[in-house]
C-alpha cells in the first residue's frame, strides 16, 4: 500500500483503540492470509484437481464491459448472451454470474474489458482496495501500521478480493461523501450521486439529506445522477436501458429462487429466506426493516446529532434498508465502525 495514502491520515481520538486491538488484528490477518491462500490454490486446482471450472463474480463485470465495447450493450442483460461473453472470458460450463448493474457501471466495465482479463481483475481490485485505507484512516484520523492491519484484518475485505467483487469502491464512495458533508457539500453530493452504479445502496442518502437539510449535497448528488445517466445513455443507447429495466423489474425472482444462496444475504429478507419463510414475508419483513431503518435516519440527521453518530447511522441502516446485500457488502460495516471509533462516546470510550 502506498505510503502516501497512509501519510493523509492524521491521528486522532481512536488512536489508543487501535492500538490495544493492534495485536489481536494482526492475529487475525494472519489466519486469514493463510486460508485465503488455501482457497486461492483449492480453486485453482492447485491442491487437487477441479471436476468443473471456476470463476469469481468479476467475469460478470468483464464480459458486460466486453459487450459493451463490442457495440452490444444491450447484451449485458441478455441472461445467454452474457453467459456466453463471460464463458469467452474464461472457459465454457462456469457458474453463471447474474449482471443486474445500470448501464451507468457499464462505463466502468467498458473501460476495465480493453485490458486483458487477469490485469483487469488486478487493476479494478487494487484500485479500489487503495481507496478503500485511504478514506477509513481520514474517518478514524489514525495513521500508522497499526491502523492498515486493524483496516485489511476485517473478513469482508478478502471476500471482496477472494470474489473480484465492487465493494471496496462502493464503501470508499459512501465513506468519502460522509468525510466532506460539512466543509465540502457540493463534493460529498457527486461523491453520493456516484453511488447510482448501484443505486440501492444510495436509498437513505436522500433521507439524511433533506432531514439535514443539506441542501447543496443533495442538489450535487441529483446533478451527479443526471450527468453518469445521461453520459450512459449517450454511449450505450435507449435500448440498453430499456432492457437494463426490463431485466431489474424480474430480478427478484433471481433471489427468491436460491440460485444465489440464502446464506451469503446479510439483511433480513435474506434472514427469513434462509429460515424458510415464503418470499411474501421475506418482503413484509424487508418493508418494516427499510421503514425502520429510513426513520431512524431522519430523525439522527435531522436533530442535529455529531457527524459521527450521522453517519454511522446512515452507513449501518444502509444495509438493514435494502433487500440485496450480500457478505461482499459488509465492507459498509466498516465505514460505520470507524465513525463510532472516532466518536469520544463510540467505542474508544
């Protein structure tokens, strides 16, 4: 990592938290750097040798980005014809990774398809990774070893890497849109509007907002919404859109169906799936969570609580409010773990 992302964390109250936890993080950090490694070489086959082929979600990105460079965008959301781009990508009879992202992160997986797949597995995950110590050491206001331990030692982080999944970049915008409410409104609002790659996880920011009357943030976030849409549709064309919404109006089925598993959900529609329950209570449960969770945010942002209690709030509820979070997504936990570190009555008291 480099140390000049490191050098624009200051410190600050959460140092001496850190520090006594420093030693049992490390711990963990090396337990996980050995069974990742593992199962790095068990999917490889490096161990023994595979009855099928493997893959990581990030050949959904990939192939989506091929498509599009191809002049075929629309493909993306053609269920076939993405299976075939991502078997392409890699080898036939992979697992087939769903692609349910606006074609506003079709600007993104453009861009990454011109490389070769391997480096762009690297560079995407690296990239974001980078982001992702950068914005938590300025929330925590720590610096040192010790923070970016503590920082990589938590679990999500290698389901990200381990999956070539987005979550790093999504928790590093949402962090970052947080740090410059205050003193940067006009940035923290593109920062959020940013979020619309994957839009649900921008469901509560309106909330926080108006409730804070953050004006200017939430004028910015429309303004940068309108901007990445409206690009996306000058590159790729109605049709894609039309067949993006088309394709996002039936993914409930996808995860009412088990064929991404029950297990990897962290909200509560996942919860009741898991235990059993039809998908007509999973939703009736999922409407009373993001009910809750939506007015527990207007009332924190708009009685005038710390920034660090706001955001923590806004971070944790996020992921209470929306029905499709999977482990990967966790990495949001993190952005709401280090605002009540560096809160004095969070958990450095």
């Amino acid at each position: 990592m480099p140390m000049a992302a490191i050098r624009m964390c200051s410190s600050g109250p959460s140092e001496s938290w850190l520090r006594r936890r420093y030693i049992f993080c490390a711990i963990l950090l090396v337990i996980e750097l050995a069974g990742f490694s593992f199962l790095v070489a068990g999917t490889h086959g490096w161990i023994v040798p595979l009855t099928e082929p493997t893959s990581t979600d990030f050949v959904s990105f990939y192939a989506a980005g091929s498509l599009a460079d191809a002049g075929t965008s629309e493909l993306a959301y053609d269920q076939a014809a993405h299976q075939a781009a991502e078997e392409r990508v890699t080898e036939p009879g992979i697992q087939y990774r769903f692609f349910y992202y606006p074609p506003v992160f079709l600007l993104l997986c453009a861009g990454l398809a011109r490389l070769p797949y391997l480096e762009a597995f690297l560079v995407f995950e690296a990239a974001s990774l980078a982001l992702y110590p950068v914005v938590t050491c300025r929330i925590l206001q720590e610096t040192g070893w010790a923070a970016l331990v503590v920082l990589l030692a938590f679990p999500a982080v290698f389901w990200t890497l381990g999956l070539g999944q987005n979550s790093f970049l999504t928790a590093a915008l949402f962090g970052a849109g947080l740090l410059c409410i205050d003193r940067r409104p006009i940035l923290a609002g593109l920062l959020f509007g940013a979020l619309c790659y994957k839009p649900h996880f921008g469901v509560l920011v309106p909330v926080a907002l108006i409730a804070g009357r953050h004006w200017r943030a939430l004028a910015a976030a429309a303004v940068s919404v309108g901007a990445l849409c409206a690009l996306s549709l000058i590159l790729f064309g109605w049709g894609t859109w039309h067949d993006f919404l088309t394709a996002a109006a039936l993914s409930h089925t996808t995860n009412e169906s088990g064929q991404v598993s029950f297990g990897g959900f962290v909200t509560p529609l996942g919860a009741v799936l898991s235990l059993g329950g039809t998908a007509s209570a999973a939703y009736a449960v999922q409407a009373a969570a993001t009910l809750a969770a939506g007015l527990l945010v207007a009332h924190v942002w708009g009685n005038s609580r710390p920034l660090e209690i706001g955001a923590a709030t806004l971070a944790a509820a996020t992921l209470i409010a929306i029905p499709v979070a999977l482990v990967y997504d966790l990495m949001l936990a993190w952005v709401a773990a280090a605002w009540l570190t560096r809160d004095e009555g969070g958990l450095s008291a």
